[in-house]
C-alpha cells in the first residue's frame, strides 16, 4: 500500500512552499519519523517526516515549488527489514512506462538540454544514471558536424573584430551574477510592495533623549542578571513605553478592514528580527501584562529560535504593533514601511551624542531619532506627533512606566 506524503497546511496565509531540499534519496527505504524534506515558505522552514516504514518515491523535484496539499512524494510500505541502527541503503527503482531517474540527475540533463526519451538508462532496473548522461551528450557532440571553414574574407573580419576591445552588455554574465529569489525573499517584496499600495503612509519623527534608560539599565544590570539570569535590553522599556502611548492614542491599535475600523483592546507587539534568511517578525504577546524580565526573556528565546530555525508560523502571527531597530546596524534614521494589516511601526535608530539646547545652555546627550510611520486613513497627524511624545515622556523618564504616570 503506497501512502501519500503531502505538504501540510503551515498558516492561512501561506498557499504555497518550496521544497529547499529531499534528506532521502528516490527509491530509498525510509523508517517511520526519518525526515525526508525540507519545506520552506515565505516565513518558516519545517521538516516533513515518514509516517510509515516503506520505500521511497520522490514526485517533485527539489527546489519546486508546490501547493499545499499537493503529494510530492508516496511511500511503498513494506521491504524494511534492516535494524534499527544498522544505515538503510538506498536503492533506485523504476517505475514500468516512465522515465526513471533521481532528480538530480534530471537537473543534471535539463542543464545539458538533454533529450531523456533518447536515453536509455544502464542503472538497476532502468533506472537512468549520470554516466548515461553523460554518454548521451558525448554521442550527440559527436554527431554534431563541424562548422564549415571560413572564407578568406571572413577571416580578415573576424580577426578584425578580435582586435576591437570588447563592450560590456548586459548579457556579459563575467561582470555580475544571477541568482534565484528565495521564498522568503520574494514574498518580502511583494508584501513591501502590496504595503506601499494599500495604506496611506505617512512617517513623523521626533528625538529622544536616551540618558535617564541608560543610567537606569547601568544601575539595574547586576541585579537584574543576578535574579534573572538575562541583560536588561532597551527593547523591553521600549515595548513598554510602545504599550503606554497605544493606551494613549488607541487609533493607532488599530486596522482597517473593507470600510470598518478594527480596534484591537490587547498589546501584542512585534519585533522585527534580521536572519541569514530575511527579516521576521515574531510576536511578543500580551507586553501590557508582562514584567521587563519577561519581555527581555521572550526576545532571547525568539533570537535562538531564529538562530537555530525553529521559528514557527504561530510565533509571527497576530501583531498588533511593529518595533524595528535599525540602529543595531548603525542607522541614523529611517522611514519604516508598515506590516500590514497592522497601522503603525516604530522605528529605533542607533544612539549618538549630540549637542541639544537643554535650560538655556549647550549639553552633550546621548540622542536617538524616533520614527513613527502610520496608515494615515486611519491615523490623524495629531494623533501621531501625541504617540511618539507619550514614548519620548516615558523614555525620558522611566519611571513613568514603573507607575504607569
């Protein structure tokens, strides 16, 4: 009996994923949990494991991309008879009426413009290897006939033409490179692109002074690490200061849907999170309810879970708000793009010491530009300019979001 494996539903959302790569190769006998792909789509990869002892057959090609639900491979039950720790070989076999041949060697011949109809496969059971590729492109090469000898005046132009310097086109593949988008990537752009369309973007921008955080966070370090076991980051004052000023100005926990205004009553904040793979942005729930500890312990665990692959689609769904911080990067300032369907993100910029006029004399302070860009359908300028003031009164004085002043 042959059971299909099929791609699981990963998020409403996502309707289509990758297959970035088969642990198994066609033909192989599989052990029940054995992983046998990886599947990436636009915000996660997950690996896809046998549900059954049996043989393999791979039906897409690594680096497709399927459907969800679509069956990219079956499993043959039966013909496992190795122990447990003994390695399971694998064995290609052929299917009667059809090209039999692992995928890579497909690549293989497709890069070759190798006709496969043609080619007649050497392996077990039929089964087409590299070498009978291989062997196909020598006898076809050697069929090919010569190019007929150029004339005497052909030659005097060419040899003049190999004279000239050549121009650079934009064919001259030496002078750059060609590589495919991944999932993630692509779907990073056209979700730009799609947030640019649909909100009424607008950025304001106000300026911080960040001294009295710093001084608290160096106060407070040791004996924060001491019981906590983790640093006191500045994201979780400003999380907490994001949570004050959406109290503050409500509109702002908002988003549109068709012509009606959706107001949410709970703070669920995303932070934006740079991977080898692309940005994410994983979900800190319920930040009204949580102490800095825990804010600052959730920020560590989605940093390993990234690190190490293991977000999930559950972890970035949801967001009522987006904090980004460029100045990690050493960005001055920014004009961040929304995260739809959400009306409002925060950008964080790198802290530089700046001369500021403060009781009528000059002061050196450490600075940071704050950016606030906001549907502005459903956010008034008003309403923007009160948010980042109620987040600059509370990082100018912290205590504020200690007794909620």
């Amino acid at each position: 009996m042959a059971i299909e494996v099929k791609i699981p539903s990963v998020g409403e959302s996502i309707t289509t994923g990758t297959i970035a790569a088969w642990h198994k190769a066609d033909g192989a006998l599989v052990r029940k949990g054995d992983a046998l792909l990886t599947l990436e789509t636009d915000k996660v990869s997950n690996e896809l494991e046998a549900d059954a002892d049996g043989t393999l057959k791979i039906l897409a090609a690594e680096g497709e991309e399927v459907a969800i639900g679509a069956t990219v491979a079956t499993i043959e039950e039966g013909g496992v008879t190795a122990s447990a720790d003994a390695p399971v070989a694998s064995e290609p076999v052929a299917d009667p009426g059809t090209i039999s041949i692992s995928p890579t060697v497909r690549k293989f011949a497709d890069d070759q413009q190798v006709d496969l109809t043609s080619v007649t496969g050497t392996g077990k059971k039929g089964f087409i290897t590299k070498s009978d590729i291989q062997a196909a492109i020598t006898q076809r090469d050697a069929a090919t006939p010569a190019p007929a000898e150029p004339s005497q005046e052909l030659k005097v132009v060419k040899q003049a033409a190999d004279a000239i310097e050549p121009i650079a086109t934009a064919d001259d593949e030496s002078r750059f490179t060609r590589t495919k988008m991944s999932p993630l990537r692509r779907k990073i752009a056209t979700h730009l692109v799609n947030a640019q369309q649909n909100a009424a973007i607008l950025t304001t921008f106000n300026e911080c002074d960040m001294s009295a955080v710093m001084g608290m966070r160096k106060n407070l370090q040791e004996s924060f690490v001491a019981k906590h076991g983790i640093k006191l980051g500045f994201m979780s004052f400003f999380i907490k200061a994001v949570v004050e000023a959406l109290k503050t100005v409500p509109s702002v926990n908002g988003r549109i849907e068709d012509d009606h205004m959706i107001l949410n009553k709970f703070f669920d904040i995303g932070v934006a999170v740079g991977t080898e793979r692309g940005l994410i942005v994983p979900v800190i729930r319920d930040c009204d309810q949580k102490s800095f500890s825990q804010i600052e312990q959730a920020i560590v665990d989605y940093a390993a879970k990234a690190r190490d692959g293991k977000i999930q689609f559950e972890d970035l769904q949801g967001g009522c708000f987006t904090i980004s911080n460029g100045g990690i990067y050493g960005s001055l300032l920014s004009t961040p793009i929304l995260n739809p369907p959400q009306s409002g993100i925060l950008g964080m910029h790198t802290i530089q010491q700046r001369p500021i006029a403060l009781n009528g004399e000059v002061v050196i302070r450490p600075m940071m530009y704050l950016a606030l860009s906001y549907d502005h359908r459903l956010v008034d300028g008003k309403e923007a300019v009160t948010f980042l003031i109620r987040i600059k009164e509370c990082l100018e004085d912290p205590t504020r979001l200690l007794v909620e002043a």
